[in-house]
C-alpha cells in the first residue's frame, strides 16, 4: 500500500472516527500480508444508529473475514462502502470454500463457529442489531473466476 495519496478519500469522510477506524483496519491488513481492495465513499455524517455500534458492526465482519483469510489461506478482503440521501452501505468480503447458503446462515446463530468453543457471538451480535436498529442484512456468495466469496453487505436506512 501506497500511504500517500491511496488514502486521502478514506481519510477526508465526513465522519473522522469511523474514517480512522477504517483506516487502521487497513493498516493492520497490509501488516498481514493481505490484498486489501476498499471503494469508500461516504459524504454524509447522518446514521440512524449510534457510531459506537456502526464501528462495531464493521469491526466484526472485518474480524470475521481477516479471521477466514488466516483459516483458507487466502488473504483477501474487500471493504466497499457508501451512502445516499436514504442510506448507508457496508460490504465486506473475502474468499471461502464453497459453501452451501444454509452453512453462510447458520454463521448468524448464537455459538455457531469453525473457530473453537466460546466463539460465535460475533454475526448474532450483528443480526440482534439488525432487529433493534431497523436496517437490512444481505449476504451473497459470489464467484470471481474460480474463487467463491461470502459478500455481507449492512444497510442502513438513513
């Protein structure tokens, strides 16, 4: 990574805490040997849920997916991330073995977890969020040439 301008966009939205936040989730990525491949364009600072759980939510599917890369060994992870006047857009997303859709769900379970006990807490967090803040969870899993990816995008409406 290019530390000059590669990050004058990140760093320049409107909200400097989750700008940093980002930011060093990169760092800590590139410091790891990760292919990190980000789209960031955030203009407004409104959220309809409190900062402190939109860092966690991204915080947690980051985790996840570093988590993964370490696991498959493949380490890549893709953060894009953007907003209009209606919402805001978070997509995070890494490489996995292909798995069915009914394994990606279970993810979502309270201490459903490949990575050993007192684990899985993590993507249940994020779906009890979704319950009491009101916003969307997509995940998809996607084919780029002959890597499958798990892809979950939050939105939140504005």
């Amino acid at each position: 990574i290019s530390y000059s301008d590669e990050f004058y966009k990140l760093l320049n939205i409107q909200n400097p805490i989750l700008s940093g936040f980002i930011y060093q989730k990169i760092i800590d990525a590139d410091s790891k040997n990760y292919a990190v491949f980000y789209d960031v364009k955030l203009h407004n600072k409104v959220c309809s849920i409190p900062e402190y759980i939109l860092i966690e939510i991204v915080g947690i599917l980051w985790d996840n997916a570093i988590e993964a890369g370490e696991e498959l060994g493949n380490k890549k992870i893709r953060l894009i991330a953007s907003d209009s006047e209606k919402q805001l857009q978070f997509s995070i997303a890494n490489p996995i073995e292909n798995i069915s859709y009914v394994q990606i769900f279970n993810f979502f379970t309270l201490g459903n977890t490949t990575k050993g006990k007192n684990r899985g807490i993590g993507l249940w967090k994020i779906k009890e969020y979704e319950n009491k803040y009101k916003f969307d969870i997509m995940v998809t899993k996607e084919q780029y040439e002959t890597e499958y990816w798990l892809c979950i995008k939050i939105i939140i409406p504005n």
